[in-house]
C-alpha cells in the first residue's frame, strides 16, 4: 500500500479552496488534511501537521503566498495556484 501524500490547501477564496479539494479527493494517494484562507492559519497548521504538500495562492490579504513561504523554516513541495498571470515567473 502506498503512503498518502498528505496535503494543505491555502487560498482566501472558497470557490478556489472548493475546486482544489475535490480535485485531491479524486486522487487516491493524497490525503487532505487541512484548508486554511489565510497564511496566518497556514502557518499555525505547519507548526501541527507533517505537511507533504501545499497548495498555496499567491495573491492573498496582508500576507502573500510568496512572502509566507519566505518566512518558513521548513518549507514543504509548494504548488502555487493563482489566477494571475503576472506571478508565473516569479
């Protein structure tokens, strides 16, 4: 049996956190164990959950994705969603 790959979800948007969950959940090996809509609770569930992958907006209130990850110590495999084009290169 493979291990799941245990996975967050961060977006300020409920459509967009909607949309990525029922697309883990089709996926047999990842397991969703948390949404969160801002980086402050995407902080908080680092610091309590194994997280394998994150799933994180960029463009999000007071604390951007790419600024949330420049702050962490341990930084899990990140796929960036965004409906921004201009964030692609960065």
């Amino acid at each position: 049996m493979m291990k799941k790959i245990k996975c967050l979800v961060t977006d300020d948007e409920f459509l967009a956190q909607e949309l990525l969950k029922s697309y883990i959940n089709k996926i047999e090996h990842l397991s969703l164990i948390k949404t969160c809509d801002n980086a402050v609770q995407t902080i908080t569930a680092l610091q309590s959950e194994d997280i394998d992958v994150l799933f994180l907006d960029i463009q999000m209130p007071d604390l951007t994705g790419l600024m949330l990850l420049r702050s962490l110590k341990k930084v899990p495999l990140t796929i960036f969603t965004t409906a921004y084009a201009q964030y692609a290169l960065e």
